[in-house]
C-alpha cells in the first residue's frame, strides 16, 4: 500500500518536472521505553514524509480555484493584481497552456487577452474554419503554468513553476482533454519535461502523463517582425491538433 501511494507521488513530482527530492535529517527520537527489539525486526508500518495533496476524488475546477485562493505560496503574488485562473469550455477535449499572464491579463484576470490573445483567438478560429470546422476560442479552455504575472513578464523561475504546477496539474486532470497545445518553450518544458528549444519541439507529439501533448510556438513570438516565417508553422501545427482532437 505506501509503495503505491508513493509511486504515485512520484509520478505527480515527474509530471510537475520536477528532477530531484530531497529528504530532510530525521530529528533524532527521544528514549523509548519499550524494550529492544531483536534483530531484523521490522515495523509494521513505514512512515511516508509529509507530502502535497494529489488531486481529490472529483475535483473540479471551482475547487481547485477556491483553493488557490488569495495566493502567497510564492514571490510572484508581490507584484500582481488579479490571479489569472483559466478561461474556456471546462469540458473542452482540448487545452491551451501558455507561460504566464502579461499585463493586460494581469489587469482582467483573464489569460490571452493582449495583442498575443488577440492573435491566438484569430489562430483557433480561421484555422478551424480553414479546416471546415466550426470551433471559436470559447470552446476551447486556456491557462497558463503561472497563474501571476511575473515582474516584467519576465520567463517563470523553476521554484514558482513548482509551486504553481500543482495547481496547472489539478487543472488537466480535472479537465481530462483529449490533447493539449503547449504555447511557447516554457510551457512544453514544464509539461514535458523535454529540455529543447521550441523550434526543435514544435510540431511534434509528446506525452503529459497519458495525454498527448502537440508543441507550437507562444503568440507574442509571432508579433515580432523577424518571426513571421514561423506563423505559417504554428498554423500547421494547430491544423495537427485540430484534426487530431476534433475528426
């Protein structure tokens, strides 16, 4: 039984990206009274350390949000105004995951909202009607790994997206999507552990837990002059998910 409870909370660790666990010193017991015990004995239970919570039995969305709460787990609550939960279809069969919210987000608590959500929207909507497809943004959910934004939207560092992550997991899980379309480099790292560039992930299927996961780049890539070779890219990698998830 603590060997599969533990597996389990290894496999949350791994999916969360993080690499490495590292235990505490045991403090030091006090004297027992009960008397020794021979040799090779063993105790009938094994203590596990204190751990995060996996995501309850029925978790939905609104509970994981009323658990976030009014967050301080980390420094990214500093500087914020609102939390930036997630937006969309709660039964969606496919999820967007960006980085982080930005400044426009930041202000209307609602992720995807600035030039790059603007550009995103247009990217789901015409490719899918390019496709014969009836789907607007609406149908879709979208979040991101951080839920605040980070001082002059600068990348998420790695302690904040651990933090963050058990929240981003009990998103996915509670959602179950038939795929999901990591936004950006940080995104697929943080969901698939992979450690490449964006340009080399791009386009490819990889794996969270058992969903699969496509790779394409983040927006506010594409609104720079120098990268608008990479927009028909994206828009080949969003016809992938689409007729992936919705065929």
């Amino acid at each position: 039984m603590e060997t599969d409870l533990l597996r389990k909370y290894l496999e949350f660790y791994r999916d969360l990206g993080i690499q490495t666990l590292y235990k505490r010193p045991a403090a030091p017991k006090p004297p027992s009274a009960e008397p020794d015990q021979p040799a090779g004995h063993q105790p009938a239970t094994a203590e596990l350390p204190d751990l995060p919570a996996l995501a309850p039995q029925g978790d939905t969305l609104f509970q994981i949000l009323n658990d976030i709460g009014d967050c301080h787990r980390c420094r990214l609550h500093e500087g914020r105004s609102k939390i930036v939960f997630g937006v969309g279809n709660e039964r969606s069969p496919l999820v967007f995951v960006g980085e982080g919210p930005g400044a426009d987000e930041d202000a209307q608590g609602i992720p995807f909202v600035g030039r790059a959500g603007q550009l995103l929207t247009q990217m789901i909507e015409n490719t899918a009607k390019k496709e014969g497809m009836h789907l607007l943004r609406d149908d879709v959910y979208i979040c991101n790994v951080v839920k605040c934004r980070p001082p002059g939207n600068r990348t998420p560092e790695p302690d904040e997206m651990e933090i963050c992550g058990q929240f981003l997991y009990r998103q996915l899980m509670a959602i179950r999507p038939k795929a999901i379309c990591a936004l950006g480099g940080t995104a697929a790292r943080a969901l698939t552990g992979h450690k490449e560039g964006v340009t080399k992930m791009r386009g490819k299927w990889f794996h969270w837990r058992d969903i699969p996961v496509i790779v394409t780049y983040h927006p506010s890539y594409l609104l720079r002059p120098y990268n608008q070779g990479a927009k028909r890219e994206a828009w080949e990698d969003l016809k992938k998910a689409f007729h992936f998830v919705y065929d």
